[in-house]
C-alpha cells in the first residue's frame, strides 16, 4: 500500500517538476522512515521479551534457593 501511494505521489511530482529527481527523494524519504519504524518496533518487542524471561529466570532462581 505504502510503495503504490508513493509511487503515485512521484508521478504527481515529475508532471508537476518535471524531473524524477523528486520521486526518487520521495522514494528514499519514506522507504527510510518505514525501515526506522519497523526496526525500532521490533527492538521494543525483543527488549519486552527479554524482560519477562529475565523476571521469570529471577523468580525460578529465588524459589530454588530459599
């Protein structure tokens, strides 16, 4: 979805510019910015996940040795 609407907002550009060089930034400029949401979202998941296994590693520890 994001790839056809910016796709469409380039051709939008070069009628408008007349020149590709406008699509091309517009194609850098959001293909970087969905990378840095997807890499950033799935740091959050992966730091979550490590947490709730280091309480729980925690937990099992403090049982064991009582």
């Amino acid at each position: 979805m994001v790839l056809h609407v910016t796709i469409l907002a380039g051709g939008f550009l070069i009628a408008i510019l007349g020149t590709p060089v406008a699509a091309l930034g517009l194609l850098v400029v959001s293909k970087t910015a969905i990378d840095v949401r997807a890499h950033l979202k799935e740091h959050r998941k992966a730091e979550r996940r490590l947490d709730e296994a280091s309480a729980n590693d925690w937990s099992a520890w403090t049982e064991t040795n009582r």
